[in-house]
C-alpha cells in the first residue's frame, strides 16, 4: 500500500536501520526491572511452604510405623530440621511435655498446625493406627504445596501476559508505529 511508509524511512534518524532494535531492547529491559520484584523471586529460591512440613509429618508416621513412640516419633521427626520452632517440639518432646504443648508448639504448620492438636490427643489416648493419621496429614500437606506451587505459576504467567500486552502497544509506538498510523490518519 503506497500509504504505508517503507521501513528504513522510519528509522530513526542518525542510527541507521537497526536504531528501532536499541528502542525495543530499552523498552523490554525497562519492563522486565518493573516486574521482577526481589521477594517473589527469593520465594521460588526456598523451599514450598508445605514440603517441610510434609516431610515432618512423614518423618512422624515413618516412626510410628515402626512401632515408636509418639513423643520418641515427634523428637526424632525435630531433630532433623533446621527450623528452630520445631527444635522447641524435640526439646518439649524429649521432657515429657503433655501433648496440648507440643500442639501449641505446632501450631505454626502453614497447612496442618490446628489439625495436630486433635491428631495427638486421639494418637495419645488411642495408641492405634495413628501412622495412618500423620500419613493422610503429610498427604495433604503435600497436596497444599503442589496447588502453592500451581498458583505461583500461574501467577508469574499471568504477570508476564500483563506485560506483554502494555509492551506491545508501548514498543510499537517507540518503534515507529505512530508515525504510520499518523501517515494513514493524514491521507
């Protein structure tokens, strides 16, 4: 169409053909330092919020299953972490604590912490199957943390759609596209 202007017409002036090339480059660069955020990055860095706490419960019903304890299953379960909450549990644990303690000690579990304090009352009095108990709750625990994990992407996918749809628009305009729409709407 003769209305349309051929592209090295719309090449900035004094930077040659490639010029355009620089501006889109700026303009993706400037997007991507808007969007990154440092918290949500240093969040994909760590560990999902229900994969320790899994791994914790799964350690508890590991123990039973082999036939301990439940205060020997909750101080061997702390013991192998870092976090220091569940250090108080192994130390409360190993001094014969009463459970409502350890619950409260428990409670801040993301996923599971107001679960656990029924869960150790009934695996205290009852003494059967409660391997099977701590198992369902590392299940869940699991499930928790695979939908956190669902959500983050989708997320991140979402943000990034966002700033395709405002980069678009923006870089056509710093590339020349207003020029040829100003060169349709003068003809």
């Amino acid at each position: 169409d003769a209305r349309i202007a051929p592209d090295h017409a719309l090449a900035p002036a004094g930077r040659g053909a490639g010029g355009g090339v620089h501006v889109l480059l700026a303009t993706i660069a400037s997007l991507a330092v808007l969007l990154w955020n440092p918290r949500h990055f240093s969040r994909w860095l760590r560990s999902p919020d229900g994969i320790d706490e899994a791994r914790f419960l799964g350690s508890i019903a590991s123990e039973l299953r082999t036939g301990a304890s439940l205060r020997v299953a909750l101080a061997a379960a702390s013991g192998g972490t870092s976090h220091d909450a569940l250090h108080t549990v192994r130390r409360l644990a190993l001094a014969g604590a009463p459970l409502d303690a350890i619950a409260e000690a428990l409670a801040f579990l993301p996923i599971n912490g107001s679960r656990l304090r029924p869960a150790l009352r009934v695996a205290a009095l009852t003494g059967g199957q409660s391997a099977a108990v701590f198992a369902r709750l590392t299940e869940r625990a699991v499930d928790e943390a695979a939908l956190a994990r669902e959500r983050r992407t989708l997320t991140v996918q979402a943000r990034f759609s966002a700033g395709v749809v405002v980069a678009l628009p923006v870089a056509s305009v710093l590339l020349g596209g207003g020029a040829r729409i100003r060169d349709l709407v003068a003809s």
